[in-house]
C-alpha cells in the first residue's frame, strides 16, 4: 500500500519537530545541570576529541551496515542499485554535514 504525499510530508515535519524539541530539552538540561550555556558549551569543547572518535565509529558501522546489505542484496540487481543510490546519497549528507563544521 502506497503512502500519500500529505502523510509522508507530516509525518517528516513530525520527526523533525521531536528532534528540534529533544536537542532543545538536552540543551536546557545541560545548562541546569552546569549552572550556565558557558559552562555547557566549555563542557562540550573539553570532551571534543572523543566525540570526534564516536563520530568516526558511528560512519565506520553505517559504512560496515551498508556495505553488509549491499552483499546482502547481490543476487537481485534492482534493490542492489537503490541501496547504492541510498548510500551515495547518505555519503553526500554526511561530506556536507562535516564540511559545515568546518
């Protein structure tokens, strides 16, 4: 059964709202909990280095994933080339993501 265009719109517009309210609600917790955003921000520069190594493990298992379904699907040539367009596609974001915190 195919989804409407209006329900795959919201239901984007949903998860996007839950996401902005969740980085929001961490953030507000974070400043509690430290006393000021200053303190929350110095807090996040002090623990940068590993969070650059999480980040770097975090694209080595989406790239191990990827690539286990791309071995997965090898027998059937169609669902092999979406999961190629999928990762081209995830590659891109992540290279604009990381270009952007540059």
């Amino acid at each position: 059964m195919k989804r409407s265009l209006l329900f795959t719109l919201l239901s984007s517009l949903g998860i996007a709202a839950v996401m902005i309210l969740t980085a929001a609600l961490v953030a507000w917790i974070g400043r509690t909990a430290l006393g000021s955003f200053e303190a929350w921000q110095q807090a996040f520069e002090s623990v940068r280095p590993y969070l650059r190594w999480c980040r770097a493990l975090l694209y080595g298992a989406l790239f191990a994933l990827w690539c286990d379904l791309l071995w997965h699907y090898r027998h059937r040539p169609q669902d092999r080339l979406r999961v190629q367009r999928f990762g081209v596609m995830g590659l891109t974001l992540v290279i604009c993501v990381e270009l952007i915190r540059l």
